[in-house]
C-alpha cells in the first residue's frame, strides 16, 4: 500500500502497537534544555530510575541563561541561577552530553541539534520543548513533548503514541523574490488558523518548498506547532543530504552511504492517500506580519489591520476585539504605519547564520531608528563564531544593533530582561501571545528581513531589497 | 498517579479560543525546579490586578465567589496550545482542577494532562454551551457530575451527556497507573526491536 512520509516513519519506529490508533514508538534522540529538562532529569533520579541509552540524550542551556557578553551562571530572571545547577548537576548524574556555558557547542536546542548532526533524517526526536517540530526541515519526525513523556522516553527508548493523522500542504509556484519562509508559514497559518493543522503531521511540498534552503525548511516546520500540528515534515533531498553530512555526530565514513541510502528513500509515495490536503499558492504571498496575540492574526506589510466587525462569528470577532486591545491597534490601520519601539532578531525560528547574513546583507550601511532598541541573538554559539568569522557582527553593531551570545533571550519572558509593559516590538520569534515577551510587550512577528527594514524605518515596514532573499 | 473514576464539582467557564499555556501559567512563575509551588501562578496575567502584589481582579471568574472550590474547567477550543511546559497541568492540578471541559485541546497539553491524572474531555461548543445555559447562577447550581467509568457528564435532574476518552488513557485513569512502568512491561518488545533496528540503523546507535 502506497503510504506518507510520515507513515514510513512511523512504521520504522513502531514497536507494537498498544490500542487502536495508539503505539509504542521507539524514541532515537532526547534533547532537553534547562527550563523543563531540568524538572525531567530530577523527577527521574528521585524515582529512582536511569537513562536506557545515555548516548543518545542531549542537554543545553538556552532558556533561562543569559545572553549578555561575559554571562555566567547568574541570571536576570529570578531563580534562574537554580535552574542552571540543578540541570548541571542532573546531566551529569544522567551521564548526558550536555553543552553547557562557555561550551562552544550550546545554543538554542533546535538551532544545535541539526547543526551538530545530532538530529538527521529520519530519525524519532522529542524534546519537552513544543518547537521540537522545527527538525522536520530535515526530514526528522520529531514533536514536543511535557517533562513526564521527556523521562518515560529517556528511561524506556520509546514513547506511546495516539497516531496523528496525514496532511499535505502545497505550496505552488515560485514564491516572490522578497518572501521568506517566514513569510509562508505566517500565511498559511493566517489562511488556515492557528488550529488548522490540529491532529494532523502535516508534510510541506511543492515548487516553493523544494526550493527552499535546509535552513528556511527549518524555519518553515518550526512553526508548524503554531498551526496546532503534531509535526511538520520535508520529504530530506540531496540538499538535505550534502547539509547533513560531516556533522560532528551525523555517520562517520563507514556508515554515511547507507545513512544516505536510507534517507533517499524517505518521500511519500507518489499514490499516497492524506486525510487532507491545502494548495498554497506561493506567488500570491507577500511579506507578512502579525498585528494580533495569535499567529493566525496574520497580514500583509502593505496591508491593515483588519476589522472586527467585517467578522461574522462572536466568538472570533471577540477575541480579535481583545486582541486589538491588547496591541492597542485600531481597524483599518495600515501596518506600515505602526510605529515600533524595539527589533529582536533571535529564536530557535529565525536565527541561524543565512538568516543573520541576509538580515545584516540588507543592513550594511543603514541605521537603526532613532529611540528604536534592536537586538540581535545568534541561535548558537557557532552561528555566533561563523557570523563574526564573516563579519556580521560588525554589521550589526555599527547600525546599531546589540550583539549578543546565543539563547532564546526575548523570544519567551521568564522574569528576566524584556522591552517593557506596552512597548510594540517587530520580532523574528514564533509567538505573539499575551505577555509572551513580557507583561504588555506587543510583538509583532515577522522574518528577520522585515525586522532589519522596519527596526530602520522606525515603522513596520517590508524590506526594499528583494534580492536579499536569495542569501 | 491518583486514579480518577467519578467525581462531583463545580464548573468554573472560561470561554475564550486557544488559551495558550504562557496564558495559563506565564513562564515567570515557574520560579523553581519544582512540580510543586504552581497554582498561585495560574492564569496570573489574568487573575490579578497587580501581579507582583497577587491583588485578586475580581472580575476574572475564579476570584469571584461561585466558583470558589471548582475542580472543573469549561473553556473554548485548542485549550492549552503553545508551549509544552507541563507546568501549566500542574498548576492547573494544584489549585484544584480535575477535569478540563473543551471543543479541543493543544496536542501536548493533552497528553500531559492524562500522564498526570486530570481529564481532558473533547465536548463540542454548543453541547458546552447548553451545559452552562442549563446550570443555575447560585453556588450549589454549578455542580456537574464527571463520570470516567461510564464516560459521562450528568448535572441537575438528569441531565447528562457522553464523551469519549482513547481506551488507553481510561484504563489509564482508572487504575491510576504510571505510563513509565506500563511500558517496561514491553521490555523484551523494546529489547528485540533494538537489537534488529541496530542492524537496519546501526549510525542511529553508533555513528561509525
């Protein structure tokens, strides 16, 4: 029978299955980070149990560290000094590869783990982390997961399973000059609400997806969670495969061709039945931002705030209605009129090295707006070193951005640093709730290319540069 | 695991779609490596007038006095979307909530609420709505009976309506047991699954 990528990836990990619609899956790498890893690996110790294959769990600091120049283990948010230890102490206890501060491998989990190899095609990952989504780019089924299920995958090898069911979205066409990944998935969740891919792993196709770079396929299933998906997949090609090989834990010499063997085989196949499928249209989106507290409250650059009265449902109409109060924006603003106080360009979304280099591509010789503060955190600490190696640092600093060491730093308030109660913020990152930068910090999200034009404009704002997508 | 198998309490509403886990437990107030120490944090960005002070908004519906004690919670669809901290089940378990009443439910949040003992159960919009229509205003009026053994929710005299929980996560719940030693009972699945994957993938166990 003719089955999905997804289907083939399940079938690979399934032990047995354990009731209608639910299986045991075998679990090929845990990833954990210092925010929920750390509850994961102390909860294990007190009851008591130990990890089946140390060798296959991972562990980072990229939550609650610091990213200022010179950190330590102290931190701005309250309490995170403690967070820090207890995992340290944990992983070690564990005996798990943990890539601690000052450790030139720590970063962001989900920018180090294919950056490492840790992550590779077709293999099962999980992190209690719900962006562990984002390693579908390569061809990885992986999903987040809670601190419980973290510890029954470390201890067991396997996970249980209710199977999600298939979606395929495709995106026709080639996609725009100026439209960024970032930009298709806002689109496609502004299209299809933030629950529209709920109970389904949803494998990416089309012209507009082979297209896309290893890194913008990253950025691309990364916010499939945002559209309430189990996953987000891409089908792992020859690019996949040539940006997969030498890693530092990907297959050595003597196993690489028949890892490559294998993840060739890793497509749908071409009869292969979804429960539902969307046509995307690319040449019809354009750069897009978000003016809600969802991500579903999607628009275009060139576009306006939309109104809450134009809306049928109440329910719907309602949470706009908050949603607007929240943003304090009116209906039938034009976006590229709303003035910004602050540009963050960071997160496990948008803040590898071909995001820093088109960001800084197209800021070479501007400058930040005046009274607008604009940062930027590498999502590891080698995109760090490679993006100085090319001088982007100096790019960034000398228009006025902060350079900072890697983390999810604003991307989530944890009681540490933020850009303060009502300060409207263009953002790189994957959430806009309510609070989530900060108690009434608005954010606006955005690709890395409208975040550098906007944060230069002082207004929200499309970059003018298309030819800087290409980067 | 505490087993679940039927219980009465009152039914707090809070209607609102996608209310995401940074809503229901902000990350802030996961102050310490704990499970523990979770609920005075709920819904903080909304339950209180000033945070750092914990002054009560007596608008948000769990300050005001029907609702005092509920242990059940009517929201609107994808409760619970967003990020995965399971903290947001514990502090919701901790204050006091055993059942969650909601069109549909973030994907991880569902499964954190059944691997710790308190019942997601999917009930469609409008069923919702009528259940909270038919319910009187006074304190004793918002009782609702949540029945997992027979998979249904009764209330005033007689009412009631059926839901549905995957058979796995019933028994689950009934027993009160602990997913982690359930699965080691498939060891030697897990073992001969392995040893002939190790074979297949042998770079997925050791990179050569």
């Amino acid at each position: 029978m003719a089955r999905t990528l997804f289907d083939k990836l399940w079938d690979l990990h399934e032990i047995r299955p354990l009731d209608e619609g639910e299986s045991l899956l075998a679990i090929d790498r845990v990833f954990l980070h210092e925010r929920t890893g750390s509850i994961a690996l102390t909860t294990m110790a007190e009851e008591g149990r130990s990890v089946r294959d140390p060798k296959r769990v991972f562990c980072t600091m990229d939550h609650i560290v610091d990213t200022f120049p010179g950190r330590g283990d102290e931190t701005l948010m309250p309490g995170g000094t403690a967070f820090i230890l207890a995992t340290r102490e944990a992983a070690r206890n564990a005996g798990i590869q943990l890539f601690d501060i000052g450790d030139p491998r720590q970063g962001i989990m989900h920018v180090v783990s294919p950056e490492l190899g840790i992550a590779l095609p077709g293999l099962t990952v999980v992190c209690p982390d719900s962006h562990s989504c984002t390693l579908g780019g390569i061809g990885a089924l992986a999903w987040g997961i809670g601190s419980t299920e973290a510890q029954h995958a470390m201890v067991t090898g396997t996970l249980r399973v209710s199977r999600p069911r298939n979606m395929r979205v495709r995106f026709t066409g080639p996609r725009p000059p100026d439209v960024t990944a970032k930009d298709m998935i806002l689109h496609l969740i502004g299209r299809h609400g933030a629950d529209g891919g709920s109970g389904y792993a949803v494998e990416f196709c089309g012209e507009a997806i082979s297209d896309l770079s290893v890194e913008e396929r990253l950025t691309l299933c990364n916010m499939a969670v945002e559209f309430s998906a189990f996953t987000g997949l891409v089908a792992p090609d020859e690019r996949t495969i040539d940006w997969c090989r030498g890693r530092p834990y990907a297959p050595g010499p003597d196993l690489q061709q028949a890892a490559e063997a294998h993840w060739r085989e890793l497509v749908s196949d071409p009869e292969a039945v979804y429960d539902r499928q969307i046509e995307v249209d690319a040449r019809q989106i354009r750069p897009s931002v978000t003016w809600g507290t969802s991500p579903q409250h999607t628009v275009a650059l060139d576009g306006q705030v939309p109104d809450p009265a134009s809306v049928g449902n109440p329910d719907t109409r309602a949470a706009m209605e908050r949603a607007l109060a929240y943003m304090d924006l009116a209906p039938g603003t034009a976006m590229a009129d709303v003035a910004i106080d602050a540009a963050f360009i960071g997160s496990c979304t948008n803040a590898r090295l071909s995001d820093l280099r088109q960001a800084a591509h197209w800021l070479q010789g501007r400058r930040v707006a005046q009274g607008v503060r604009a940062v930027v955190v590498p999502g590891s600490s080698t995109v760090k070193r490679e993006a100085e190696a090319e001088g982007l640092d100096r790019i960034f600093e000398a228009a006025g951005f902060e350079w900072r060491e890697s983390g999810c730093s604003m991307c989530l308030y944890a009681g540490g640093e933020t850009f303060g109660p009502g300060a409207r913020v263009v953002s790189s990152t994957n959430r806009n709730f309510e609070g989530r930068q900060g108690p009434g910090t608005r954010t606006h999200l955005a690709s890395p290319l409208t975040v550098v034009a906007s944060a230069c404009a002082g207004r929200l704002r499309a970059a003018d540069w298309p030819e800087a997508v290409s980067a | 695991m505490k087993p679940i198998r039927r219980f009465e309490g009152v039914v707090a509403p809070l209607l609102r779609a996608n209310i995401d886990t940074d809503a229901i437990i902000p990350s802030r107030e996961m102050k310490r490596v704990s499970r523990h120490g979770l609920s005075e944090g709920l819904f903080a960005g909304w339950r209180y007038l000033d945070v750092d002070e914990r002054r009560p908004d007596p608008e948000f519906v769990l300050n005001q006095p029907a609702f005092e004690g509920a242990s059940i919670l009517a929201t609107g669809p994808n409760f619970g979307c967003g990020s995965s901290r399971e903290h947001a089940v514990w502090a919701l378990q901790e204050y006091g909530f055993r059942a969650i009443l909601a069109p549909s439910f973030g994907a991880i949040f569902e499964r954190n609420c059944f691997n710790n003992g308190v019942l997601p159960i999917r009930a469609e919009a409008d069923a919702l709505d009528r259940l909270l229509g038919d319910l009187g205003s006074a304190p004793g009026e918002r009782l609702l009976t949540v029945d997992l053994e027979n998979q249904r929710l009764a209330w005033g005299d007689g009412q009631s309506f059926a839901f549905e929980v995957p058979e796995v996560q019933r028994e689950m719940l009934l027993n009160g047991w602990d997913p982690i030693d359930r699965t080691l009972q498939y060891g030697a699945d897990i073992d001969a699954f392995i040893d002939s994957d190790r074979k297949q993938r042998p770079w997925v166990y050791d990179r050569g």
